[in-house]
C-alpha cells in the first residue's frame, strides 16, 4: 500500500492507476487525491480506504460495460410498447436530431446499443428496427429540408451557418445507417464485415451499395476523388523520405510506422474510394483498432494470421478470463482483463493517416476540408512530452532502493546510463553513443561529457544539442572516472560497448529504454514517470535555483535546449546559446555551477 502513497509538500495523497482496460470509459489514466494529512500512520489507514473505494469503482466498470445501458433498455421498452405509425419516443428522438441533440439516438446506435437490441426475442426486433429505419427515414427528410433552406438563405453568415449544420446532421445520419447495417449484419450472422473478407471481396462495393453504403450525392465527387485510398500509397511514403514547403522529412521508424498504419486500414477497412471515407468510415476503424490484442503481430506463429483471428483470439480469452473471475470470491484478487490496443496507439494511427489524407488533398486527389480523420477526441491520452511527469521522490526511493540499484548490485552499462541521466539530463541516445576518448575529456581541470556530432553517423537532436556536460559530482564520487579507465583499459571505444545499435535509426539506446521501461514498471512506477523525466526534472531543479545563482542562458546552454524544442519542454520560448569545445575557462565555470546545483532528495547509494 505505502506504493500509494506520495508526499507533496507536508500532506500525504494517494495515487493509483487506473487499468489500461478501463482508462476509455472512467477517462483517466490516474486517480489522485489528497488524503488531508501529514501523518503518514493516518494517511497509510486513509489510502486503504481509498484503495477499496477506487476498487469498488474499478468493479462496476467492470461489470457493466456501458454506465448508459439503462437508459438504452428504457428507449427500448418503451419503442416496443409504442404503434410504429404513431412512436412519441420516435417523435423525440427526431426532435433531439434535428437540434443537433442526438444523445439518445448515439446510444441506440452505438455498440451497447446493438448489443442490447440483440439482446431481445426476434419480434420485439422486428418492430425496434422498424422504428429506427423510420427514424432514419426522417433524419433523410430533415436533411433534404435544411439542404433547401441553405440554398435560398441570402445572407452569407446564414449560408455558412446553414451548411456547416447540414454538414454536422448528414454525418450523424451516415454514422447511424452504418450502425444500421453493422447491426442487420451481426443479426443475420451472413454479411461478414471487411475485416473477416478476402483481399479480393473486401475492396469490392456491396450489391446494394446504391442504397445504402454509397456516400450522399453532395459529398460525392467526381474524377480523382473516385479512385482508391491507398492508390497514392508508394508515392506519399516515397516523399515522405525528404522534407517539402507543405511537410517535414519522416525519419525510417516513422515510415515504418505510416506504412504500418496504411496496412492496418487495407486489411480491416478495404481499400475503397477516397469519395466514400467519412466519418462514419473513420469511427468503425477506430472502433475495430480498439479490438485488436494489443499483442497482435508480435508473437512468433507458423504462418500468416489476420486481424480478424487477433480479435476473434483476443475475445475468446477474455470470455475465459471473465468466466474464472466470475466463479472467485468477492474478496479474492481478479484476472486482468486481456490487453487490447491502447487509445494512444490509435491516436498514432490516426495522426498517420489525417497526414496521408492532407497530402491527398494537397494533390487534388480528395477534399480539403473533409479530413475524416480529425476531430476526435483521446480520453486520457496526453500531448507529447507534455505527458512526462518528472521523478517523485518516493518513486526515485522506488528505483534506487531497487535489486538493481542497492548496495552490492552490478554496476554495469544498465546503472551508470541511469545514474547519468539522473544527474546530467542528457538524451538516452546521447548517453549510449558516448566514446572514451572523443566524448569524455579533461577541460579546464574537469571531466566532461562532450555531446557532439558522429560524422556520417549521428547528430545531436538540435544544433543546439551539441554541447559540454561537466560531470556531476556526485557520478565521481560513485567512481566513474575508474568505471571510464577500466573499459578503456579493455580495449573499448564506446563506453557502452555492449549496447549494439537497433533498427533502421542504429539506434544504441533501444535496447536499454526497453530494458528500463520493463524494469520501471514492474517497479510499479507509472507510465508517465520515463527515463527522458529525468530531463525535466533536471530542467525544473535548475529553473527553480535562486534567480541570483546562474543566469537562464547558462541552463539553455547545459541543457543543449534550442527555439524549436522550447515549446516542447513546456517553456516559453527564447534562443539557446551555443557551445563548442573550445569553451573559455569561465564558461567551464559556469556549466560547473550549473550541474553541481541538479540535487535530490534521494542519492544512489555509494
């Protein structure tokens, strides 16, 4: 339990994730609050309190998979006790999507919705399907009618306002008829969706697609819009290698990755014509990608295996898992659900292929302004770096009192990369890629790292990233100048010779973040808290230093921090100054008072 607890300031508060199973639905990864008490006898007899509430909580999501099924079954009751010539609760649910209030009818077509539908005997079917089809046929009617509106408005304002909510309403009317035939398909158990068809049936347009699949005719365009989605696949990724006026230069692995993204869309959607992708099309993706394991592709198989046999897979042992747990005690620990593809992971996806569609559009090969793949939102899923968090002082506790960082322990590459990164703020990479003699020197009396570039090898991540890192007085004292003599006493060029370098990127630090995140979190420190956390936590300590000690530039300097990265480490932009090697005696100095300010409240034990 005391792994809950965290000190801020004088008052103890209690911090637990929440599964990665259920971070969509409760929409956040943790839960924080403050226990109002700086005893930490008290605050250990509180946690346990919140502990069993926030279990309490974690076991009701569970157990009912839509917090609004109630209602959906209240829709329900009530459409089958109602004549379908004459529906009050049809009328509302009209009058709620004409306002641009379809709340109810989201539920009545979403997931829970069908499953629910499904749920009820084969007449009682027949007549709710009867009522949304009419329902539909209304949202139709509602359409056409603002469409005319729209057309005779005179006034410009008008006319934007106009079209933007025909816009909205047709796009809630194709999200619906799609639910509509997902539903009919699951009903019938006969139309397989896209991702269970062969390559050859999954690209090819439904026979009745003329009346219910095609796009309406006000979005449909002509000419190049009717080719495939992915007909321009080799030549985007193709540009994608150098940077152009309208995108940046993909590194390999970000290739990789878009490449990867185009594929996932060709096997579970269809390669279908840019006209068709809305919306609607974008949602059941994403919908599908929530699906999958998110093991999927990664384990070693005799042969090729689709991702409809990853999802079917994939539910088969969660409903092995949810039956052992049904069958425990209310007392007694329960089984993880089975990982499925996090939010983060799509959101990625996503930003691939919202990238793919502009570079259409730029092209002419589909509309500006109906990229189907943005406006979405990412419940707990946070901003880049800005997700970060930097190192507690009880998760800091957590790693240095660990097996591998206690009295007696190896230190080997594993230990002194971390204990440097503690204490210096340099990149993973910049840490793994250090040689002996060129990047660890004698300046001014001082040993230093020397972040510089690898001709035709590597560089810094920003010019400002080359730069002069004194080593920390406290890395010497742990005996790292005899660490450093002893591997070139071996023969050694790099320091962390035994890091082989990964990937298109030969990245050295792939193997040690992989090594670092697994042993963090087994740990139980949480997914925020990283090794690049360190930099901020160096930056913070520094930024929070008596304004009289060193000046910001100093900091901008030691940290290798430029204009452009500003905004990503969350601070308000400003240029960095430049270093090089030949660094007069005084600006040693300064760096010197900079590192041997970076201080904790938990050191490495000698």
């Amino acid at each position: 339990m005391a792994i809950n607890l965290q000190l801020r300031g004088a008052v103890y508060r209690f911090r637990r994730r929440v599964p990665d199973s259920l971070v969509e639905r409760i929409g956040r990864k943790e839960i924080i609050r403050s226990l109002e008490t700086s005893s930490r006898a008290e605050a250990g007899l509180r946690a346990r309190v919140a502990w069993l509430a926030t279990e309490r909580v974690f076991g009701m999501v569970r157990a009912n998979k839509s917090l609004e099924r109630a209602q959906i079954d209240e829709l329900l009751r009530r459409l089958t006790d109602e004549a379908v010539q004459n529906s009050p609760t049809r009328a509302e649910l009209s009058r709620d999507f004409e306002r641009l209030e379809p709340r109810y009818v989201d539920l009545l077509f979403g997931d829970e919705g069908r499953r629910a539908i499904l749920s009820h005997p084969g007449k009682e079917q027949d007549l709710i399907l009867e009522h949304l089809e009419r329902l539909l046929d209304g949202a139709e009617i509602a359409v056409l009618k603002e469409a005319t509106e729209t057309a005779q408005t005179e006034a410009r304002v008008h006319e934007i306002r106009r079209t933007m909510a025909e816009r909205e309403r047709r796009d809630m009317h194709w999200m619906a008829l799609a639910a509509m035939l997902m539903l009919k398909e699951e009903r019938s158990a006969k139309v397989p969706t896209s991702a269970a068809l062969p390559a050859s049936e999954a690209t090819a347009e439904p026979k009745d697609a003329g009346r219910k699949e095609s796009a309406p005719a006000a979005l449909m365009t002509t000419g190049a819009s009717s080719l495939a989605f992915l007909a321009h696949r080799d030549a985007y990724l193709a540009s994608r290698v150098l940077a152009t006026d309208d995108f940046p230069a993909l590194k390999p692995n970000s290739i990789k990755q878009a490449t990867k993204t185009l594929e996932l869309w060709a096997e579970l959607m269809g390669d279908r014509p840019i006209a068709v992708i809305t919306k609607v099309e974008a949602r059941r993706f994403r919908i599908l990608l929530r699906t999958l394991p998110a093991a999927y592709g990664k384990a070693v198989r005799a042969g090729p295996v689709s991702l409809e046999a990853e999802i079917q897979r994939a539910r088969a042992r969660q409903a092995e898992v949810d039956g052992r747990n049904a069958s425990l005690a209310p007392d007694m620990e329960r089984e993880a659900d089975i990982a499925l593809v996090g939010l983060r992971t799509v959101k990625r996806h996503f930003s691939a292929l919202s990238a793919y569609w502009q570079w259409l559009a730029n092209h002419g090969y589909a509309p500006e302004d109906a990229n189907p793949f943005i406006g979405f939102s990412w419940p707990g899923v946070r901003k880049g770096r800005k997700g970060r968090d930097m190192w507690s002082e009880q998760d800091l506790r957590t790693l240095l009192t660990s097996p591998r960082f206690a009295s007696g322990s190896e230190r080997g590459s594993f230990w002194w990369i971390t204990i440097i990164g503690m204490y210096s703020g340099m990149r993973v990479e910049e840490i793994a890629r250090l040689r002996i003699r060129q990047d660890i020197r004698d300046l001014h009396g001082r040993l230093a790292f020397v972040v510089q570039e690898q001709l035709g090898v590597w560089s810094p991540k920003t010019e400002a990233g080359a730069r002069i890192v004194p080593v920390h007085p406290v890395l010497l004292k742990l005996g790292f100048h005899d660490f450093v003599e002893r591997r070139a006493a071996q023969g050694h060029q790099r320091l962390f010779y035994d890091l082989p370098p990964r990937g298109k990127e030969q990245s050295y630090g792939a193997d040690f973040s992989r090594e670092f995140s697994k042993y963090k979190a087994a740990l139980g420190i949480g997914p925020g808290t990283v090794f690049h956390s360190f930099r901020h936590s160096v930056r913070t300590i520094l930024t929070n230093a008596p304004a009289d000690q060193f000046r910001d530039a100093w900091i901008d300097a030691f940290m290798g921090h430029s204009a452009d990265e500003d905004a990503d480490e969350g601070r308000p932009k400003r240029q960095s100054v430049g270093v090089t090697v030949y660094l007069k005696a005084v600006d040693m100095e300064n760096l010197c008072k900079v590192v041997e300010a970076i201080r904790y409240p938990v050191e490495p034990t000698p």
